[in-house]
C-alpha cells in the first residue's frame, strides 16, 4: 500500500449519519414486531420446524438462496473475487446453478414424498438409525459451531466497519435473532431470509451500477485493471484454467468440474440441512420443485454485486489490499473491499441500507442455523434416541428451548474463536468433511434400491474419515498437497475441491463394495424413497411454462450463455 | 402465501421496508441536493432516484398486498 495513504486511514471503516442509524434501528424492530406476529401461528411441530409446509414455489425459492447469501459469503467472496478475479464467479456458476436443478428435479421428489423433516430424517427411513445418527449429530455440532463462528466474525466485522463494541454487536444480534426464531420457529426464519433478500440486492446494487459509471462500463474497468494489473488476467474464467500455474487460484479446469461442479456443489445444494429445510417447507411437490429452480436464475444474478464489486475494486480503489494474513495495522484486507466501495458511492442514507444488508444477512445467517438445529436435535436425536413418543407440543416447546440454547452455545463458541483465533479456520473445514460423502450416501440411497443399511452407513464413515484424514495431512505436511490436489501450486479453494472430489469417490466405492456382500432391503421398505419404486409426478398435462423442466432447463442453458460470454 | 393460516403475505412487509428506507433515503438525498456527500460520482444524486425507486416499489407491494386484500 502507498505510504501516504497508510497516514489517513481512519479506525473504522465507514461512519454513520443519524438517517444510516435510523434505518438500521428500524429493521431490528420491524423483525421483532415480525418474529412475535408469526408467534401465534407457529403452534404444532409442522409449524415450527417446517413453516406448516404452506410456502409458495417463490417464497421458498428466495429463502432457499438467500439461506446461502449471508454477509460472511458476500464479503469473502467479494474478497475472493478481488483476489481470483472473476474465476470466483465459478462458485455462483458451475458451482451452484446445476445442483439447484438437479436437486429441484431429481432429489427433491424423495424429500417431499417421503414427508421427510430433513435430511437425517431422509437417512433414518432410507438406511436406518446409524447414517442418520451420524449425519444428524455431526450437523447439530457443526451447524452450532458455525453459527459461533458467523457470530464472531459479524461482532469483528461491525467493529472493524463501525466501531462498535464486539460484545454490544454480539449481544444485541443474538437477542434479536433468539426472540424471533423462537417465536416464530422456520416462519421467522423464511420470513426475515426474503426481507434480507431484497435488502441486499437494494443494498448493494448501486455500487456495480456507479462503479461501472465511473469506470465507462465493462470494458473500461477492464481497461483499468489492466493498467492497474499489467499481465495478470482477472477478467476470465476459464481461459487461464488450462494449466494450474497460469490462474491466481492455482486450480486446473478439472478440479472446478469436478471437484467443484459434480461433487461438492452437489453436495452443498442438495444434501446441508440449511438450505434444504427452506425447500422443505414448501406447500406441494411440483413447488418444491421450482423453489431450487426459480432459486437458480437468481444465484446466477448475485455475481453482479458481489463478484463485480471486487473486480470493480481492483479497477477503481486507489491502494492495494492484502491476505487477511500479511495485512499489518492501517492496512486493508481482500474482504474490506465491499465495505470500502459501499464507503466510496454511498453517502447518507444510502450507506445506512448498504450496512442494514450486512446487519440482515448476519443475523439470517444466524437464524439459519439455529432453526435447522433445533429441527435436527429435536426430530433426529431426541426423539428417537430420548424420547419417542411425547405429544407434539412437547417437541414444539423443545424446539424452542434449542433456538434459545442453540444460541447461547454459539456466543460461547464465539467467545471461544475470539480467544484461539485459528479455531475458526478449522470449524470452517470441518463443515466440509461431511457435505461431499454425505451426497454420495444419500444419491446412491435415492438412485440404486439395492444399496444396503450398513453400505449407507460404512460409506458415510469411510467418506468422512477419508476427508478428514486427506485435510490434515495437506495441513502438517505440504508435499502432500501435490497428492491430493494434484500440484504444489494448488491453494486452499483448489484442495477444497479435490478433498471433496476424493472423500465423495470413496463414500461411493465403499457404499457398493458393502452393498455387494450384504443383504438389500426389501422392496415395499423402501417405496417412496428410491427412484425405482417411487411414482413422482411428470406434469404431463400442465402447461408448458409452469413445468419445473422447463425452467430448468432454461437456467442450464443461461449458464451455458455465461460461461460463453465470460470464457 | 397461506391458505392454512392465514398469514399476512411476506411481500407485505418487503413494501413496508422498501416504503420507509425509500422515504428517508429520498428526504436524506433531497437535504443533501446542494451540498452532496463526499463520495464518487455524488453529483448523479443517487439517494434521490434510488429512493424514489424504493418508495414506487414499495407502494406497489404495499397495494397489491395489503392484508384485507390477501384474505
């Protein structure tokens, strides 16, 4: 960074006009007003844990992406993009866009049809209590840490933006989110995930707008980048991707497809309880199979104000930023770069929307992760394993009592990462150990009648152990990173990639291998839950535009389009 | 959005939401016509359209969901 400009850098980011705080006050008392209105209607176990399944294709939708449009993601990936250039729109892209319908057009049906709560719940009829216990107790431990982990990092981002006291952000944002989520349950949720939509695209929008103002349009900002940049490619995405040394990720296109696109992907979108639980709520089957699918065109939309912005910082922003890592005091960070181009083009008013998104997408980030804990625990562990047979009221009252104790364990988790600042890094890999095997365990379920209880089972744990045991030996020993990741040059996104590539290939190798000498289920077990021996409805004789295939179809083909345009 | 319960339309209190930000963004782009903030690009007086965009939508969402309406 320039040394003059080191000199005037202030101590908070941005600073706030009474317009800024005033709207920000107003929408943690518009989602109270809202979490105690839902109150009254979140009464059975139904209600409360899966929104009575009364939502529309598009309010589910919406909340289906917007579950995954948190402020930790849009920051880091605005940092991300900063950093790779527009390469990190492949994790919109490829790595989103075909999961979603596939999830809305094959995996979906099972979901729905089975009158699954969740996915663990999926794993219990399919394959019995062991996968299911396995996969629902890792969730709840690691959807809890998570939401430790969010916390920390909005309490660090709120400082760091707007000064304010990291416990004053860590209290106030957990209350809120405690009082409505318990309230309301999944109604709450869905409820402030849509409103947190629109204040993020209203919040964010104009910068790509005035920004590509400033720099005359697309191909001016990459004139400047360039200018900025000499040599280095930002502006492509595939092109740089023929070998792993000529892209700033170090990823060969394989690892993107495969790794990224067919495994982890896939993974993600269709088997983490958050977002499927959103999709779950949805009022009929042929909903549910347009909620991922109306989800899709718009994750295909946010690399406009996320992805954009940080290539638009690195045309327009007088310093350069750093890792997080090597940043020393005055200097900024790779994710400061969407808090510097909001403090760029939004004066009052303006930046007070801009700083209500964060706010929303962090307190929605939290109270995804508490409603589908709560759902976990209270469907998946405790009723089966504690307490089988209790009136539903009593598993209504239980799933309140986790939002309220789902919270209080991650400000303690939070309280944990400020002190042993490293953990956060690992509560963030951990998350990943199990979301490529557990898409392995639970496609073969739907897809093949024949995959046997301890296949699922010993394919799940080999997938896990596998993954678990590839991320550490990457951590202590380097040169096994050229191992697994398949070069020396591949940096943590890129052994992401691959980890998940080979943790779901052996989930899958293990599962046949078991199915091979054991026992299968018979038939009239499984009806409703695989593919084979379930009658899923085709629309045939709904009209054309109102089919989920159309649609989705049509999104695969606007992909396809991009990456053309963007090559 | 629910037959079930009768429940007052999220898009209902996306146009409240829109509505308010939408007025105060307006008002605060309007104060701030002659004296603009010191951002880039501040003289296109983006609080003003932005906010009158805000307010449009948010009257629309407001009208076409009301709650008397959705019942």
């Amino acid at each position: 960074m320039m040394p003059a400009l080191a000199l005037f850098i202030p101590e908070r980011l941005v600073h706030m006009s009474a317009v800024d705080i005033a709207i920000v006050v107003i929408y943690f008392a518009l989602v109270i007003v809202i979490g105690f209105y839902l109150k009254r209607f979140a009464t059975t176990g139904e209600d409360f844990f899966l929104a009575g399944r009364e939502m529309t294709a598009w309010v589910a939708g919406l909340a289906f992406v917007s579950a995954n449009l948190g402020s930790l993601e849009l920051l880091g990936w605005a940092g991300n993009a900063y950093q790779y250039g527009i390469m990190a729109a492949h994790w919109y892209w490829i790595g989103a866009i075909p999961a979603m319908v596939f999830l809305g057009l094959v995996m979906m049906p099972f979901y729905y049809i089975s009158k699954t709560h969740s996915v663990p719940g999926y794993l219990q009829l399919r394959y019995g209590p062991e996968a299911s216990a396995l996969s629902a107790l890792t969730f709840a431990v690691m959807t809890i840490l998570m939401s430790g982990v969010n916390m920390y990092a909005m309490a660090v981002v709120m400082q760091v933006v707007l000064g304010w006291n990291i416990h004053f952000s860590l209290i106030t944002s957990s209350l809120t989110v405690g009082i409505y989520v318990a309230a309301g349950g999944l109604f709450s949720a869905i409820f402030n995930e849509v409103l947190q939509f629109f204040l993020i695209w209203f919040g964010a929008l104009l910068i790509p707008i005035l920004g590509l103002i400033e720099t005359g349009g697309w191909n001016g900002m990459v004139a400047r980048i360039h200018q900025n940049f000499p040599g280095q490619d930002f502006t492509h995405m595939w092109g740089p991707m023929h070998s792993f040394s000529s892209n700033p990720m170090g990823i060969h296109w394989t690892g993107i497809v495969f790794g990224l696109g067919a495994v982890q992907a896939m993974g993600y979108w269709t088997t983490d309880f958050l977002v499927v639980q959103r999709v779950l709520s949805a009022k009929n089957v042929r909903s549910a199979k347009l909620a991922p699918i109306i989800g899709s065109f718009f994750k295909m939309a946010v690399p406009l104000i996320v992805i954009l912005p940080g290539l638009l910082g690195r045309a327009v922003l007088p310093m350069h930023l750093v890792p997080g890592s090597e940043a020393l005091p005055g200097q900024y960070k790779y994710d400061d770069v969407l808090p510097l181009m909001l403090a760029r083009y939004c004066g009052p008013g303006l930046l007070g929307l801009g700083i209500t998104a964060l706010v929303a997408g962090f307190m929605a980030g939290m109270a995804g992760n508490v409603s589908a804990f709560a759902t976990v625990w209270t469907y998946d562990l405790y009723r089966p394993f504690i307490r089988k047979d209790a009136p539903d009221r009593h598993y209504v009252s239980m799933g309140r009592w986790c939002t309220i104790i789902g919270l209080i364990v991650s400000i303690g988790t939070a309280y944990l990462v400020m002190r042993f600042a490293s953990m956060m890094d690992y509560v963030q890999a951990l998350f990943g150990f199990f979301i490529a095997p557990l898409f392995g365990t639970v496609l073969l379920g739907m897809m093949w009648k024949r995959v046997s209880r301890s296949a699922g089972f010993l394919g799940l744990l080999a997938g896990v152990v596998s993954s678990v045991t590839m991320f550490t030996l990457m951590k202590l020993d380097t040169r096994w990173v050229s191992v697994f990741a398949l070069s020396p040059m591949a940096k943590g996104l890129a052994q992401a990639m691959y980890q998940a590539l080979w943790s779901c290939l052996t989930c899958v190798v293990v599962t046949v291998l078991v199915t091979l000498v054991t026992k299968p289920r018979p038939d009239e077990e499984l009806r409703g839950l695989v593919y084979s021996l379930t009658d899923v409805a085709q629309e045939e004789h709904t009209n054309w535009l109102h089919r989920p295939v159309v649609w989705g179809a049509l999104a695969l083909v606007a992909l396809v389009v991009l990456q053309i345009i963007f090559w | 959005m629910s037959e079930k319960h009768h429940i007052i339309p999220v898009w209902f209190f996306v146009g409240v939401l829109l509505l308010i930000y939408g007025v105060l963004i307006f008002v605060s782009g309007l104060a701030e016509w002659s004296h603009p903030s010191a951002t880039v690009e501040a003289q296109l007086h983006a609080p003003v359209w932005w906010g009158a965009l805000l307010v449009v939508l948010g009257s629309l969402y407001c009208t076409l969901f009301w709650p008397s309406k959705s019942r």
